[in-house]
C-alpha cells in the first residue's frame, strides 16, 4: 500500500473519529447542564460530567491517539470495543446494533490499522483539540446559567402564587421526594398524604393532588419572577415569556429530579411531565427513571403550615 494511500485512510479515520467524539462532547456537554451537575460538590459534578456524559467522548479520543501511536494496537481496539457494545454492554445482535455499533467501529479499526496520517502532530491535535473545545464553547453559558441559579435552602411546604393560579406545594418527603415514581404511585402517594404533607397515612385523605399541566406551567419561575407561562391545549405545548429553571422555590437544584408528572393525562397509557425549563411532554405512566418524581399540590386554606409565602 502507498505512504498516499496510507495517508489518506488515515485521515479518513482521525476525521470520522472526530466527527463522532465532537457530536458526543455536544450532546454531552449540553445534557450534564441538562439533568446532571446537581451535586454540591464540584468535584463530585465534574466527575459525574466526564464519567457519565463525556464518556464516550473520551473513549473515542484515548482509543483515537493510540491509534496513531500504535496503529494495529489502537485498531484492534476499536473493533473489540464495537464487538463489547453489541455483545456485553447491549447485550444483543440486532440488524441495529450490527449496522449502528459493530460495522462502524470495525472500518475505523481497519482504516487506524492501516492507515498512517501525516503530519502525526496535526492529527494528534484535530482528535484531541476540537471535542475539548467544543466541550468548552457549549459548556459555557450553561455554567454560568447554573451557577446563578437561586436557591434558599428553604424545602418546607411552600404557597407559590403563579400566573392567575396560587398553590401549596409540598415539603420534601413522601410528597416530593427524590426517587423517581410511576404516576400511578404518585397518585396513590398524594391521595394517602396527611394535612401538612409530611406523612403517607393509612387512609384516603384527598387533601393533596398532581398538579395539572396548566398549573404546573402558570406556576414556573426564574430568579425569583413568575415565567409568565401558560399552556396552550390546542397545540399541547407550554409557553413563556422567559425559560424558567431549577430554582426554589418550586425546585432543588441539589436534586437529580428535573422532571415532575403532572395531574393531565395525554391518553390511557401516557401522562404529561413538565421539566424544570417548562417542557411538557407525554410519557408512558408506568415509568420511573430516577430523574422523574413528582411534587403534591393542594389549594390554599387557612390551616396550611407554611415556612414561607411566595408572592411574584
């Protein structure tokens, strides 16, 4: 094979590689702002980032500069890692996985094998440089965003007065806790809960409820201001004259729950949620992802035990 040809495959490989780090280290980046970065700690945040969201960015990059060191070690590699996805981690053959996982990481490992990019340095540069600076330009203004996130520390039973709706929200505890819950046992947990919320009785109180779409949405804030949202049923989307965000006092920003189910059901089998920035989308009711809880509502009365009264 021609030093040419060798170059070529080479560049061929470092190119692909990057392509698909870059998309990871976006997408990464994006969503450890997203549904991640709740840890008091930065380095507990910094270390769920590059462990859970940036992961495979960092495969591809380390599998990546091997491969220029050691072509046939780095390309090997790449096809036993493509051979691991399907087989161990998914743990199934399928026409996806085959075609999606294996193919793709097999033609990589081939062409590292192979091929031989020339400069190594610039190669070496474009694998490592552009997803770390793509990591760095989308992580950005999302830091800032969370940084000045507010957060009183206070997560007793709150009144928040919204746009035309005002609501008790529930203390921390069963009637908003911090594991995810399908919404038929958010239900039964809500209708179970006692007068100040703090205990699941043995008895059937209605007292408290799921906030419907439309109240969760009216209820939404940023910085202390009502988001000025409201629900349009007809389109079924919600909308806001500013992004609301995790801040109490609706929401913890310590918490890995970002998404709430709500009263509105879209059919039989699927519920609304609304995430912390005001997305509403249906979801199959039987779900229970960690990052999906709910939070009890109930209308204001006068003995409602309060720590505080939110008035925007």
């Amino acid at each position: 094979m021609s030093e040419k040809t060798k170059n070529r495959l080479g560049w061929t490989a470092v190119i692909l590689t990057t392509i698909i780090a870059g998309i990871w280290a976006l997408w990464g980046s994006v969503e450890n702002f997203h549904e991640g970065w709740y840890f008091e700690s930065f380095i507990r945040n910094i270390g769920l980032m590059f462990l859970q969201y940036l992961s495979l960015t960092m495969i591809f990059i380390i599998l990546s500069s091997i491969s220029l060191r050691l072509p046939r070690v780095g390309g090997s590699l790449f096809i036993g890692f493509g051979l691991y996805l399907c087989f161990f981690f998914f743990n199934r053959i399928t026409f996806t996985t085959v075609v999606m996982i294996t193919i793709p990481f097999t033609i990589l490992g081939l062409f590292y094998w192979f091929g031989r990019p020339r400069p190594r340095r610039l190669a070496y540069a474009v694998i490592i440089g552009v997803p770390l600076l793509i990591i760095l330009v989308s992580s950005i203004p999302n830091a800032i965003r969370v940084s000045e996130r507010v957060n009183d520390g206070n997560f007793d039973a709150r009144i928040v007065t919204g746009n035309g709706v005002t609501l008790v929200w529930a203390p921390e505890g069963p009637g908003w806790p911090e594991k995810g819950v399908t919404w038929y046992d958010a239900k039964e947990i809500c209708s179970h809960l006692s007068e100040d919320g703090t205990t699941v009785t043995d008895s059937v109180l209605n007292i408290w409820r799921l906030p419907t779409v439309d109240e969760a949405v009216r209820s939404m804030a940023r910085h202390g201001k009502n988001a000025g949202g409201v629900w349009n049923k007809t389109a079924k989307k919600a909308e806001y004259k500013i992004t609301p965000d995790k801040e109490t006092p609706l929401w913890n920003v310590h918490s890995m729950v970002i998404y709430w189910w709500t009263a509105t059901e879209a059919d039989s089998e699927k519920a609304y949620i609304v995430t912390y920035n005001g997305g509403v989308w249906p979801r199959l009711k039987t779900r229970c992802p960690g990052y999906l809880a709910f939070r009890a509502v109930k209308k204001l009365n006068k003995i409602s035990i309060l720590s505080e009264t939110e008035s925007k």
